[in-house]
C-alpha cells in the first residue's frame, strides 16, 4: 500500500462525501462514455446512480455489464478514489431519487428537482465495488527536511 492510499476507513469517509464522480463505461465503436453523475455510498455497500431508462449509459452499462467510478476532491489537497466492478441495473424510487438529489441539492431544491423530473424514466445502477484505488494527497509529507 502506497503512503499516499487511503484505508478502508479513509474511503469510505471520501466516498460518504459529496462528490461529483465521473461513471466511464466501455463503448464498442470507439473511447469509453465517460459521464458525471450524482451518486450515493453507504460504508460496504455499492455506488449508486441514477440514470434515465432509454439512455446511451444505460445501454452501454447492460450491454458491458462493469463500469468505473472516480470522485475526487478538487481542492487542495487533492484526493480521489476509483471503483471498478460490475454493474446491476434495477427499478428505481421516489425515495432513491430524491434521497441523490437532496443529497447534492438540499431538501427544498433536491424535492423541486424529483418533481420538476417526476416524468423521466429512471432506473437505479448498482456498482458493486471489486476494485479500488486511492490517492490522498493530505498524506504526503511536505515539511522542509
């Protein structure tokens, strides 16, 4: 383990965050989809997004069946944790939508987002995490010697 990874703790703290992540899904005919999204983590269990039924991502992650994460921290000092594994694809809920948008958007404006989208068909992604990678920055000694 390098001195800069984070321990499952660490990880699981960055992840519970709110982030911004970026989803990459392979594509046949040419360079990954890579995406950003709105997720939610609990410690041990999988990522999960949101995503309209008849998309492109949607295809490309039931067609690919795996799928990468990363959220970073954009800020010094920068941090980031990738996830790669499979995916599932599942009916989503009210409840899931709108526990992602006030997640990122707060209660009043994360309730007016459900509703103001109540007619897209969404869907709930499941990345089980198999893989991971961390960096924290923080970590790195930069006192003069």
């Amino acid at each position: 383990m390098s001195e800069l990874s984070m321990n499952q703790d660490e990880r699981d703290e960055f992840l519970a965050s709110v982030r911004v992540a970026v989803l990459a899904v392979t594509r046949d005919d040419g360079p990954p989809l890579v995406t950003p999204v709105w997720y939610r983590y609990s410690p041990g269990g999988d990522i999960e997004v949101n995503i309209a039924r008849d998309s492109e991502k949607a295809r490309l992650l039931t067609a690919a069946g795996r799928a990468s994460l990363c959220a970073q921290r954009e800020a010094l000092p920068y941090a980031y944790v990738t996830i790669e594994g499979p995916v599932e694809i599942a009916e989503t809920t009210p409840e899931a939508r709108e526990d992602i948008a006030v997640r990122y958007l707060g209660a009043e404006l994360g309730a007016a987002y459900v509703a103001s989208t109540a007619d897209v068909d969404d869907v709930i992604v499941r990345l089980r995490p198999e893989r991971w990678r961390t960096v924290d920055y923080a970590k790195l000694d930069m006192s003069p010697p």
